[in-house]
C-alpha cells in the first residue's frame, strides 16, 4: 500500500471519529487539492452547517462531501424537488445532473439566491434531495467561450476526475528530501517586457509561473529548454502557475502540453476562460499573418481541462512542501498575486505578475497584505523614474475633452484596446460620462474580441470593484448592458457602414496596433483629419503603437484582400491619455512595497525594460534598505535557511548560482 492509501485510511477513521456515528463515509479520495468524502448520508452532512467546516479545520483540508451515488435518487425526480426549494426569481437556465459524483450543477441568473444566506438554500437542496449542488452564472451577455469552455468540461468530466485523482496523489505524496532551499529561475521578463516565465523550485518540487510570448518581437519565447524548465522533461514540473491571462503571461502555457506535461495549472476561473479565448486568438491570427503556430487548438482544450481554479485568498497545497494563495491583482479580470508558503513555515515568495495598486472604476487595487514575504518578485513596467500617470479622475477628463472636440468636429473616436481590461475601464467611464451628459449619447462601437471579453466581465462580477459588483447584483444596473454599446459582427461591410455614418466612438483590438480589426479601421478612417487615434494602453518597443506614438505618420498596412506591401499616410489627430494603464505607475509599485507589512527582505525588480528595473531597484534599495535585484534573463537565485532544535528559522543567505549566455 502507497504513503497515499495509508494517509486516505487514517484520514477517513479520523473523520468517522469526528462526526456522529449515525453518518456513514464509504469512501475518501483526493483530487487535486481538495479531499473528496463519499457518504451514504448527505442530507445528515446538509442538516449541520457546520460539520464541513469542522472537519476542514481539524484536519486542515478542503473538504467536499458528495453522496455515495448508491443513495441517489434518479435526476427526473430529484429535478422539481431542486426548482422548488429555489427562488423562482433565480432564474434558472439548466439544471445539469452528474450521477457518477452525485453532484447537481445549477445554471442562474442570479447564483445568490440559490446559494442563500450563508449557503443555507444550497444546504436546504441537498437535504431534500441529497444531490450536491454547485452553483454557476448565466452570463448577462452570452458568452460562446464560457458556453464552450463549460460544454468542453462537461464532456472530459471523466477524465478530469483521473487527471484530478492523479494530481492529488502527487500533491500529497511523502516528501523525500531533506535539503530546504528555495530557487527562482529566470526564464524571461526580465529588462524587458513580455515572455513572462520562472521557475520556483525546492528540493522537493519544481513550478513554473506563467508562460508567455513578447509582443512585438516574433520568435522571442521564455528559456524553457535548461533544466530548470522543460530541459528535464515536462513532466517534472509539478505544477502551473498563471497569474492572468494576457498573452505576455499566457500564449505559451498550450505548448507546455505539446512537450509532455500532464499536470495542473492553478489559476482563477476567469482568468481559465480569458486563456481559452486568448490563446485562440493567438493561434488564428498567426495563422491569418502566414506564421506557423507554435502549437494546435488541441492543446488549448488540454490547457483548459488541466486548470483547477482557485478562488482569491483559499489557502491551497499544491506539492508536499508548498501552499499557494491566490490574491487580487487589481490589473485585469482574475489577474492574482501569487503567494507561494515554502515548507512549514520556513519560506514565502510572492510574485506580483501585473498590478494596479490603486481602486479603478473597475477593480480594486492590488492586495499586499500577506502574513510572511522573504522574496517579493514585482513587475515594474512603469519603474522608471518618471513614469508617473495621470490622476485617474484628469485622465477621464482628458479623455472626455478630447472625445467632445471630436464629436463637435463631426469625426470619429477610434480607441485601440486590449480585448481585455482596458477595453472594459474606458467602457466604464464612457457610459457614466453619457449618462451624465459629459459627452453626447453616440454609438459605441466594439470591435474584435472586445465583446466576447466583455461578456466574461459580466459572467464574473464578483471579480469586479465592490461598488460596481453593488450596481450589478443590488441595483439592477449592468453599465455593460447600456444601449450605445453595439457589438461589431459584420466584417467590412459593417465598418463601411459605420465609416459612412455620423460621429462615434469605436474600441478595436489589438491594443498595441500589432494586426486585427484595428488595421481595417485605420484603412476607413486614418486619413480623415477630423478623426482621432487615441491611445489609452502601454505600447511596448518594437509595436506599431509605439512608432505612430513617436511620430510616424506612413503605416504600412495589409490590402482589403489581405495581401503585404501597403502603406497608409496617418492624417488623423493622434493623441495619448495616460493614467488609464492596468499596470501601476513608479508611485504605485513604490507604495505596494512601502505599506506591506512586514516588507519583504529582497524584491526581483522584473517585467520593465533595463532603465525602468534598474531605477525601482536602486529607489527600493535606497528608501527601503531591502536588498534589491534586476535579474537578467537565465539568473537563478537560491535562498536557503537552517531550522535550530528551537524551530525558529534562520535565513542563511542566498547566491546567485549561475547567468547563462543570452
């Protein structure tokens, strides 16, 4: 018998000896990080509140409780019976029935009133069914990735259990080392923006966080052939980290699949959809510009059935020696702060992936409050010394301006945006501005994925600022849903149309003038000098964003039929409204920093270009007095410790090991 069977024995005679004896437990299994108790008596579970919680106290797990599927009365009568103890006013779109788990999933409108009042409605359903339910939104918009991705889910339902059995096995397993060290591995981002990859290893275990391509440099992809990575094989990674699902951070966790790896990928569950939708996208458009894609859609669809999502501030185990919390970013829809607690208390590493430290109109700021940080890995895209943005509120206003002279001018607002973030922060502030008569009520229009993403936002409010989740799910009042937002879906014809008409606002993917819709939109309107480009997002070097920042005013652009070789003279206003970033300004990485506590010991200043990560580094050094470091690419940094008879831990000191020609 495995160290696992035995743990799962003593776990389930701990359990029966913690409960009353008139419940039976048939079986206890893992899977994934969470501990799974079959029961012949679901509805006695039901009737104590706080039974669950109890037992996941003692014994330190997440627990679920499913009923034996023995005790399962059959789906046709369990149906009516599960309508009846829901509030009519949920709105109930599909009830789904898992007869292998036990398990009911019940799509609505409005999941709260299902779930009840400290989760007494679900409990209320189990008790008169003995059905476990689970509780999923129907999206405001329709939404085809959250339709497919449920669909896929749905259908691999039986394999995700192995591959969730497999993975909890391996998080429990014993650990076998006896060395404590800790390394961080740079496999890209760093003096440099994109390809976001690091290796986090002990001696126990090995995780990458994020995988990532760099946008405007083709062929540039995180160092994932040493060691460290996948130059030991795939499949000693033992798990995935993704702090969110820009592509920058996301494009290339697919291709892990190609080479090998079979584990999971931790992450929030918009941040598993927004992946799907994007890394599609990234496929097609590498097909559509003649690249050949560096892996198949297949291996999106292995991505998705690998992610176990995690909700912000769950304590986790994923390996014998490491926990993970996921916190918010504040940067875009899901994004987390990654909080890695190494052994029993002896190591924290926090990566911070993107952040906004700052509330925006539409998330709140980024958490920095955490029990223990040694090793905080930060972003600093805007660590230079002068990168300072605008005050959000002059930004909007800025914004405004410029939108009402162009109005007054009879031209168009074309707005290039991430598909993702900024698209829904600038659509925020558009519809209170119309509603408050700030500007004039004109159409606008959204273009590429910015609508698909948008129905996302709206399928996971909970993710979004307390005051807008308060208008969503009190007042009835889904900004997103306002009558001037009209979603682009006719191709050409409709963009002639709208080129035809009267002024309007129109938001275009990709953000970063880097190909899609915004290069047809830019072939309607680019030469009208009534019009205005307005760009509210970074532009990274190398983009043409960047170069029609700096002046470029002869673009090359593709023909109507697709075809290279055209250029388009740029006769339209070009204009630039800072403040409206994901990413926090040097102010804002400066206070993430100074109002932890306790502050971290060392920070990897990472993710900026060589200016920006040498000057956060030297003023968080010089305010500060941390140790401070701005890592080349392929630097691994080892931190090690000694616990005394005592227990308390004592960090020794770290090295860097060794830098690899670049």
């Amino acid at each position: 018998m495995s160290s696992v069977d035995t743990q799962l024995e003593d776990l389930q005679s701990e359990i029966e000896q913690e409960i009353p004896g008139d419940i039976s437990i048939t079986d206890v299994k893992y899977e994934g990080p969470e501990l799974v108790v079959y029961t012949r008596d679901p509805k006695r579970f039901a009737s104590d509140g706080d039974l669950i919680r109890q037992l996941a106290s003692k014994l330190r797990k997440r627990i679920i409780v499913r009923p034996d599927p023995g005790v399962l009365s059959s789906p046709d009568q369990a149906r009516q019976r599960v309508l009846d103890v829901i509030p009519e006013d949920a709105g109930i779109t599909d009830l789904d029935f898992h007869q292998d788990t036990g398990e009911v999933v019940i799509e609505a409108q409005k999941p709260g009133m299902v779930i009840g009042r400290h989760g007494s409605t679900l409990r209320e359903i189990t008790q008169e069914v003995g059905w476990t339910p689970e509780v999923v939104r129907t999206p405001p918009i329709e939404s085809s990735t959250v339709r497919n991705v449920r669909n896929f889910l749905k259908q691999e339902r039986e394999d995700r259990r192995d591959t969730l059995e497999r993975v909890g096995r391996q998080i429990h397993r014993e650990e076998m080392a006896d060395n404590q060290w800790v390394r961080i591995t740079t496999l890209g981002c760093c003096r440099e923006v994109g390809r976001a990859a690091f290796v986090l290893s002990t001696a126990e275990t090995r995780i990458l966080i994020d995988c990532g391509d760099k946008p405007g440099a083709e062929g540039e992809v995180p160092y994932l052939q040493v060691p460290e990575a996948l130059g030991a094989g795939a499949q000693n990674l033992d798990a995935v980290v993704l702090t969110h699902a820009h592509l920058d951070h996301s494009a290339l966790i697919p291709l892990l699949f190609k080479y090998g790896y079979d584990g999971p990928i931790y992450c929030t569950e918009p941040t598993r959809d927004l992946m799907g939708l994007l890394t599609l996208d990234y496929l097609d458009v590498a097909a559509k510009e003649g690249r050949v894609p560096p892996y198949e859609s297949e291996m999106v669809r292995e991505a998705i059935k690998h992610c176990i999502s995690l909700e912000f501030g769950d304590v986790t185990d994923i390996a014998p020696d490491v926990k993970l919390t996921l916190h918010n970013a504040g940067h875009i829809l899901g994004s987390a702060v990654s909080h890695f607690h190494i052994g029993d208390g002896l190591y924290n590493v926090a990566f911070s992936g993107d952040i906004h430290y700052t509330d925006t109109r539409l998330f709140n700021g980024a958490v920095n409050d955490f029990p223990r940080v040694e090793t905080l890995v930060l972003e600093s895209t805007y660590g230079g010394r002068d990168d300072y943005q605008t005050d959000q509120k002059d930004s909007e206003q800025k914004l405004i301006e410029g939108i009402n002279r162009t109005i007054e001018n009879d031209g168009k607002v074309l707005i290039p945006a991430f598909a993702v973030g900024r698209s829904q922060e600038i659509m925020l502030v558009l519809e209170w501005a119309m509603r408050n008569g700030n500007i004039p009520s004109v159409p606008v229009h959204l273009d590429g994925m910015i609508w698909e993403a948008t129905a996302i936002h709206t399928t996971y409010p909970e993710y979004l600022r307390d005051d807008l989740q308060e208008r969503i799910f009190h007042d009835d009042k889904n900004p997103f849903l306002a009558d001037e937002f009209n979603h682009v879906d006719g191709g050409e014809q409709e963009r002639q149309e709208i080129t035809d008409e009267g002024p309007s606002i129109i938001l275009s993917t990709s953000g970063m003038v880097e190909g899609g819709p915004i290069m047809s939109w830019l072939r309607h309107i680019g030469t009208e000098s009534n019009s205005t480009l307005t760009f509210v997002g970074y532009q990274a070097q190398g983009t043409l964003g960047r170069r029609i920042q700096n002046g470029w005013d002869e673009i090359p652009v593709n023909n109507r039929d697709g075809g290279r070789g055209g250029t388009l003279a740029l006769n339209m206003n070009v204009e630039t409204v800072d403040g409206f970033s994901g990413h926090a300004d040097r102010q804002g990485l400066e206070n993430f920093v100074k109002t932890m506590n306790p502050r971290p010991e060392k920070v990897l200043c990472v993710h900026g270009d060589e200016s920006s990560v040498q000057d956060l580094s030297s003023a968080l050094y010089h305010d500060y007095n941390m140790r401070t470091f701005a890592p080349r690419n392929l630097e691994t940094f080892r931190f090690r410790w000694a616990t005394p008879r005592g227990g308390s831990v004592s960090i020794l000191g770290e090295s860097l090991v060794y830098t690899r020609d670049r």
